[in-house]
C-alpha cells in the first residue's frame, strides 16, 4: 500500500492559501456553503492541487460526500481535467 501525504510547503509553496483558489460558484449560498461560505473553495483548491501533484487514474469520495463529489466532478469537468 501506498500512502501519498505531502508535506505543507508542497501543498502551499507560497504559504496558505496562495493567491489562487478553485471557488465553484454553483454552489454558492446551498448546502453547506450558507453556512460556511469559503468551505467549498477550500475542498475544490486542495483537491486540484493533489490531483496535479498525484495525477489520479481514480477518485474515491464517501457517500456522506454527495455535495463535494458534485463540486469536485463539475471542476474536473469544467477545467477539462
């Protein structure tokens, strides 16, 4: 098995969050964003950075997810990833 855990510098080379961020604006103001608005940015900016360090043939996210699977398949879709 393999454990992929990259180190903070890695994740935020220029220290966190970075000037930029992933915010998917379909969402906003539903769900879990009404009550914490930046959480889905955060979820959609992690995601695509550990998918470009890792380059994933496969994602798996757990049922209790349902939202930030939506998010993160519109992004892929969206950026044609």
């Amino acid at each position: 098995h393999v454990v992929f855990a990259p180190q903070a510098d890695e994740m935020y080379p220029s220290g966190s969050p970075g000037g930029t961020v992933v915010v998917p604006r379909f969402v906003q103001g539903k769900s879990e964003d009404a009550c914490r608005p930046h959480f889905f940015t955060g979820v959609a900016t992690v995601c695509l950075k550990l998918f470009n360090l890792s380059k994933p043939d496969v994602v798996i996210f757990g049922q209790k997810d349902a939202m930030q699977c939506c998010v993160i398949g519109r992004m892929l879709e969206d950026l044609l990833l």
